[in-house]
C-alpha cells in the first residue's frame, strides 16, 4: 500500500510537470537518409562539386525550455571531380569518390513544436582514401606534374561546423544543413614530398529526409 502511495504520488507530480511544461519532442530516434554536393576548396587543381549519398541514425532530445540536443552518426560517399590532360582524350574531368563516416553533436532551437528548427553544432569526419575514377588513375591533373592516382591518401580526420534547418511533422521531416571543413582535408599529402603545398577545405551541401519513430 505504502508503494503504491508513492507511486500515484510521483505520478502526480510528473503530470502536474507536464501540465506546467507542455509537450516536448523528446528521445525521439530519428533514421536518416538523403543527398549531399560536395565541393573541394583549393588553388592547387581545379575541381568542381557532384552529388552523393547519405545514411544514418540521429537521437532528438530535451535540452533545455526551447532547445534540443540531436546526437547523430551519418555515412556518406562524397563525390567531387578533377580537371586532368589525357594523352589522347586532352582534357577530362575525373571523378573522386570520398567515403567517411561523422558524428555530430547539435543545438537545436525549436521555432516551432514538431515541425520546424534551427540547428548548429560541431560534427568530426573520418575520411577513407579518395578512390580515383577507374582507368583515369595515370591521367596528369591539369596545372601539375601529378597523376589523379597522386592525392588519394589524404588527412584521415575533418572538423566541420554545420547549421541546418530541420522542418516537417512530427515523424517525418526534412533536413537541410552546410558544413565547412576548417581543418585541411590534403594536409596528409603534405608529407608525401610531392613537390606542392597542399590546402584544400571541404563545403558540404546536405539534403536529408528523416523518418522518427
């Protein structure tokens, strides 16, 4: 009797909690997938941004009166192309392909309940190698003694500050945010003795759906 005193007393309190706070969207698990253009800033070769894919698992949260707290992990192949010369085609582009996997961590400032929000946060990125457009490994990019196949062993790790906005209903909404590395994504080459002073920071354009459960 006594424990169920208790109970019906917690009880209590935790409606009359609820009744003071309204309702949140809280610990809602969020399954992600969608678009990204990739663009690689840099002087050292010439390049221009192509579209790839993404998919993940996002946490939404409770933080704080009107912010949330989105805790993410998104697998990515991000594409971006080349300027090269081929001895017998001339000029020809060549495509790079960048698999990474991020965790983000976002503040999110909800706008409107359930369907609209401004996010912004910090996300880290673990790079693979580039993987050079098959055939076009020895093609020579273009302004440079280098082979496409020359830059494929770049920094392992990016840090990317991101903002976004989130809007939709209650499970089933849109995101679409920007990321720009600031951290140089060619340092690794740097050590390579190539013959060049690498820089190179990524922008990422995003455009995910999210389904939450």
């Amino acid at each position: 009797m006594k424990k169920l005193t208790l109970s019906f007393r917690f009880l209590l309190i935790s409606l009359g909690s609820f009744a003071q706070y309204g309702y949140r969207d809280s610990n809602r698990i969020g399954i992600t997938a969608g678009i990204n253009q990739f663009t690689l800033n840099t002087n050292n070769f010439d390049t221009k941004p192509e579209t790839g894919w993404n998919a993940g698992l996002s946490m939404r949260g409770n933080f704080h009166d009107n912010w949330d707290m989105v805790y993410g992990i998104q697998f990515s192949e991000n594409n971006f192309s080349v300027a090269t010369d081929q001895l017998v085609l001339g000029k020809e582009d060549v495509n790079y392909k960048l698999p990474s996997a991020q965790i983000s961590l976002q503040l999110s400032y909800i706008l409107i309940e359930n369907h609209l929000s401004f996010e912004f946060g910090p996300l880290v990125q673990i790079n693979g190698k580039y993987k050079v457009e098959s055939g076009k490994e020895n093609n020579i990019i273009s302004g440079t003694t280098l082979q496409a196949k020359d830059i494929v062993d770049i920094s392992k790790f990016n840090f990317y500050p991101t903002v976004g906005i989130t809007a939709g209903v209650k499970h089933f909404r849109l995101n679409v945010s920007y990321q720009y590395g600031i951290s140089n994504m060619l340092g690794n080459l740097n050590s390579k003795n190539l013959g060049y002073k690498f820089k190179g920071n990524p922008g990422v354009l995003n455009g995910n759906v999210i389904l939450y459960l």
